[in-house]
C-alpha cells in the first residue's frame, strides 16, 4: 500500500539538526568554543595576562635601568680608586728609592768611620736602632756628628716617616677600592638578575601574546605623540607670547648691556646643546646596553655624557650626579639641548629636542630613538636640567 507521506526535498536541512532552534545553539556553540580557543590566558590557568606581563617588564627594565646606575657609580669610584691606588704605589716606591739612598749615605759613614775608628760603635747602633729618634735623645752622639752626617740622618728620618705614611695611605685605598670593586659586582649581579627575569617572561608569550603586546606598546607611543604635541603647542603659544611682549616694551634704538650679555649666554648655550643634538641624532638607531658609553652602543647616561661631551661640556657619569650638573627649569620652559630626568629614582635621562620629544637610550633590546617625553606618562618625568 501507497504511503501517504509526502517526501521531503532535499537539503532541506543539515543531518542530525532537527529544529531552528537547536541549530541556533549549536552554532552558539561553536563561536563560544572558537573565541576560547583564542582568548588570552586567564588567571584561573595560572598564567599572568598580556596586560600584566607588559606591566611586570616594564617594572624589571626599570629596576634594571636603576641598578645599571648603581653600577655605573660604583666603575667610575673604582676607576678612580684604581687610579689613586697606583699613584700612591708610585709615591711609595719614589719615597722607598729615597730612604734607600739615605740608608746608603749614612752606611758610607759608618763604613768610613769604622775604618778610622772614629766614634764607629755609635754609629753602627744607630743604622740598627729600631727607632732613630731614640738616638736624638742623645745629646753625645749629636754632638759628635758633623754637618753633613746630620743632614744625612735629618733625610733618612724624613723619608722614613713619609714612605710609612705613604704605605699607610696606600693600604688605606686598596681596602677602598676592595670595597668599590665589591659593589660593583653586587649592581651588576643586580642588573643581570632583572634582565633575566624580563626574558624569561617574554620568553613564553605566544606569537599572538607577543602581537597584542606589540599593540598595546603602540597605542602608548600614540596617547604620548598626543601628549607631546599638546606640549609643542603650549610651548609655541609662549613663545610668541613673550616676543610680542618684549616688542612692545623695547623702543628703537634702545638696548643695555645686560640684555646684550644675556642674548650673548644665551647663544653660547643654544650652540652647545646643537652640538649636543647633532650628536646624539647620529646615534639614533644604536643598541642600547647597559653601562655602555659608546661609540656602538649607549645606556641611557652614557648617551647623555656622550653629548654634552661633543658640544665640550663635561658631564657626571650616572643620572644621580647629572640631575645636579645643571640649572632646574620647568617642563614649560625646556630647550633643546635640555635634560629630561624619569621617576622618582632618577634612573633614566633623555635629550629633549623640542616639541615634547627626546632622543634616548629607552631599554635592554631597544634601540637608541626619538620618541615623546610622555613615553612612560606625564607622572613618569621627575624634572628637567639645563647643563650649560
């Protein structure tokens, strides 16, 4: 018998859906599993996010960067050490070479009067006196030294006493430099320890972690690009501000010698921080590496000495002592040339070039580059110093 079903078409639907609704679920489904499969790792997995991952770097290079300064002061103390030590080695042995000739002098005596056998006993008991100021308690044999003999004993005296001081302060320094070459091995133990941490962190990121990372740094250079445009903007409006205001105040004709030294300073100023410009924008592109001073490769004190250098001004090693080696100015009030100072610590240092940008050595695996000033936040800059 016939059956009375009508057959359905077709394709109609798929296999093993059998309702709209039950598709709509499973289509749900799939999109959920998908963007779990591709989400970042979450704190339940025990893994940290991109967000905190880019957040603890950052922390370490910091302190990285704070403790490649400690090294940096702690080589420039034992370089200096080094170099105390070894002049005051050269004055023992001058002050040694001294004594030994006086020894010799006055041995001549003794040899001369003992062959003579002219008050040669007390003589020969000087030379083996544990003290020779033993023997100017007695008048007797004082009296019985001629001019030259005393001259000898006078210089043997006086050179005894100066190579003993000399070789106190000798053994004084080598504990010094002991010490300095001790904390030099502590900082840089210290630098190399967060340097690591930092690797082994961005070691397992995945490719994708990596390229979210990568956006989240650019989206920071683009809120700090903004930032320092609005500073550029401020800046000009100042300045324009004040050149119509020293117009209307000056009259033709009219000057004085103080404005005219004060344009003449403020020249000699503008040309050192060019030179000093000009120098560190031929190191753009450079490897930064900590404690380096150049010519391949910079951190970020090590860049800033380098260029001042070049315009002739001589600056300290470390961000310490380079936040002192200046006038204060404010932010409003930067030039380029100036010095840009970060964090509370004072541990980084850039050249600041104008428009609220800067050229710098940013961080272990950067490159020496010109970037905003804002690069690390508004809250991130400690002052800035003009150093000439």
């Amino acid at each position: 018998m016939a059956s009375h079903r009508k057959s359905r078409p077709a394709g109609t639907r798929a296999a093993g859906i059998r309702t709209p609704a039950l598709a709509t679920a499973a289509l749900t489904s799939v999109a959920l599993l998908s963007q779990t499969a591709h989400a970042a790792p979450s704190a339940d997995d025990g893994r940290p996010s991109v967000e905190e991952v880019e957040k603890k770097v950052d922390d370490l290079y910091r302190q990285a960067e704070s403790a490649t300064e400690n090294y940096n002061a702690a080589k420039e103390k034992t370089t200096k050490q080094r170099k105390r030590v070894d002049t005051l080695l050269d004055n023992v042995a001058q002050r040694t070479q001294k004594l030994n000739e006086a020894r010799e002098e006055l041995g001549s005596f003794a040899a001369a009067q003992y062959r003579t056998g002219a008050t040669a006993p007390d003589t020969a008991t000087f030379l083996l006196a544990d003290s020779p100021q033993d023997y100017f308690d007695q008048a007797q044999l004082m009296g019985r030294l001629t001019s030259r003999q005393k001259g000898a004993v006078d210089d043997y005296v006086t050179e005894q006493a100066a190579t003993m001081k000399e070789r106190r302060k000798a053994t004084e320094s080598l504990g010094t430099l002991t010490d300095a070459q001790n904390d030099l091995q502590t900082a840089k133990a210290a630098v190399q320890k967060k340097l690591a941490a930092a690797r082994v962190l961005l070691s397992r990121l995945t490719a994708e972690e990596k390229a979210r990372l990568a956006a989240i740094e650019k989206q920071k250079q683009e809120a700090a690009a903004l930032k320092a445009a609005e500073l550029a903007k401020q800046q000009a409006a100042a300045a324009a501000k004040e050149s119509a205001a020293s117009g209307s105040s000056s009259s033709p004709g009219s000057s004085s010698a103080s404005s005219s030294s004060s344009s003449a300073a403020d020249s000699t100023v503008g040309t050192r921080a060019e030179k000093a410009l000009a120098f560190a924008r031929a190191q753009i592109g450079k490897p930064y590496v900590w404690g380096a001073t150049g010519p391949g490769s910079y951190d970020c004190s090590g860049l800033t000495q380098a260029a001042w250098k070049a315009a002739g001004v001589t600056l300290p090693r470390t961000t310490y002592d380079q936040v002192n080696a200046g006038t204060t100015v404010s932010l409003a009030d930067a030039r380029p040339g100036d010095l840009v100072f970060f964090y509370d610590d004072v541990s980084h240092v850039g050249i600041y070039v104008g428009d609220g940008m800067m050229i710098h050595a940013p961080k272990p695996g950067a490159y020496v580059r010109e970037e905003s000033i804002y690069y690390d936040g508004e809250s991130g800059i400690h002052s800035v110093v003009r150093p000439a």
